[in-house]
C-alpha cells in the first residue's frame, strides 16, 4: 500500500476513529511512524508504523 492509497482510505474513515496495528498476537495504538528514503537504485521509500509501547 502506498502513503497515497493509505491517505485515501484513512479520509474514508471518521476523523476521532484511532489507529491500531496487530502487535505480539494482539492490537497496538499507533503512536508514531518514521520515514526511511530510497535506499537505493530502485528502492522506494518507506514509511514504517510504530506501536504504542506503552500498553
């Protein structure tokens, strides 16, 4: 999926609904995300959802 197609469904969604990932077997709020550049010829860029390490 791209930041794009992920934008776009997300706009679908009502705008106070959180975000959760699967985590370890269960659900996780996601608190962050970190972007990595191209790492490379070809590479696309990354963008990398991190989990609410507090729960």
């Amino acid at each position: 999926m791209t930041v794009a197609e992920l934008v776009e469904a997300l706009a679908k969604l009502p705008a106070d609904a959180v975000v959760l990932m699967e985590s370890d077997g269960g659900l996780s709020l996601v608190s962050a995300l970190d972007f990595v550049a191209a790492q490379g010829p070809g590479a696309p860029a990354e963008v990398i959802l991190l989990p609410n390490m507090e729960e």
